[in-house]
C-alpha cells in the first residue's frame, strides 16, 4: 500500500539452516543483499547466583549466537555486491553494568563481535555497527514502563527524561544502513536520551 515490496519469513536465529534458508530466500526474491539487521533479542535480569545455566544458555544463544549466525550468512551475499551495511542491535547493557548477568554479557558480546567483523571486512566494503538503545517502548518493557514506580525510576536516570520509543532507535538503524553513513564502521550508536553520559 505504500509502494513498497516486502516479504515476511519466519526465523529462528539460533538455527544457522534457517538463517541460510532465508539468505537464499531474500536473494530469490530481490536479487541481492544489501542490508542487515540482527534485531531478536530476549531478557533476562537475573543476577549471577539466579541465573541458571539453562538460562544464561537461551539468552547467549538468542542475544549473541544469533547474531554470530545472522553475519556469518549474509556476508557472502554481500561480498557479491562488492560491500553492504551489518547492524546489530546492542543496548546499553553492552556498555554498563547491571544486575541481569546473562543479559549484559550477551549485549557486550554483540559489541565485540561487530569491532571484529567491522575490522575483517573493511576491505570488502562492508560494514558493521552496533546500536545501544536505553529503555524503549517495547513488549519486551512492558513489565517497566507499565509499572508507575519502575516507570519513575527509569525517567530518573535518563535526562531526557522520556522513554524511546521504536522510531527513535529505527532512524539511528536508518543512518547507520544508509550511504550516508559510507565512512562509519566499528561504532557505537548509544540511544539512550543520555543515561550513560553521567
């Protein structure tokens, strides 16, 4: 309706056949690969001694191996077109500490893991950048934001002082896929309305 294609495939990131399976589908259907967005992710914000190993498993498996699996199968494509644009959604987890262990450690794992893919394949044109949203209105926040007390704390920690909602991440994913953003490689887009500038 707005003059757009688009498909819709089902994935489950923790599977590298069906991660290859939509590569191979989205090749079919448009041609080519210029973009990716490793954006699942679930929560967790046990501490360490509640976490069990079931748990730290599922979330490191979603949050971090899915992304592994995500840029694994589409840099092939993307090295066909002589470059592309990898972004992968972090959060300020990934930069701060918290109480959720299993959360923060896959978050700052996807930061690392996309210096290292930005440095390797530079030379190929293609780039990868992560994006550190704060707290944002989501399902996954529900919990929070629909909580006044919660809700409060967060307003307090962030000078903004608002909650992000979806668009305000998108258009620092918008950027960072973009030709505008030819030059930028290995970053950090923190999202936060300032909660990690204090």
């Amino acid at each position: 309706e707005m003059g757009f294609n688009a498909k819709y495939l089902h994935l489950d990131v923790r599977n590298e056949d069906e991660w290859n399976d939509a590569i191979g589908e989205t090749i079919d259907t448009f041609g080519k690969l210029d973009i990716l967005v490793n954006n699942a992710g679930i929560a967790s914000s046990l501490g360490v001694e509640e976490t069990s190993e079931e748990e730290w498993d599922l979330v490191q498996s979603v949050n971090s191996t899915g992304v592994f699996l995500g840029t694994k199968a589409a840099i092939p494509e993307m090295r066909k077109n002589g470059g592309g644009s990898i972004v992968n959604i972090s959060s300020i987890c990934g930069l701060v500490g918290a109480i959720a262990a299993a959360y923060c450690a896959s978050k700052g794992a996807v930061r690392l893991l996309t210096k290292s893919t930005a440095i390797q394949y530079g030379p190929e044109n293609i780039r990868c950048n992560s994006v550190h949203p704060g707290m944002v209105d989501t399902d996954m926040n529900k919990g929070i934001i629909n909580n006044p007390v919660e809700r409060a704390k967060q307003l307090a920690k962030t000078p903004l002082n608002m909650i992000a909602n979806v668009d305000d991440v998108a258009y620092g994913v918008l950027y960072l896929a973009s030709d505008e953003a030819r030059y930028v490689t290995g970053s950090e887009l923190v999202i936060d309305g300032g909660r990690t500038a204090q």
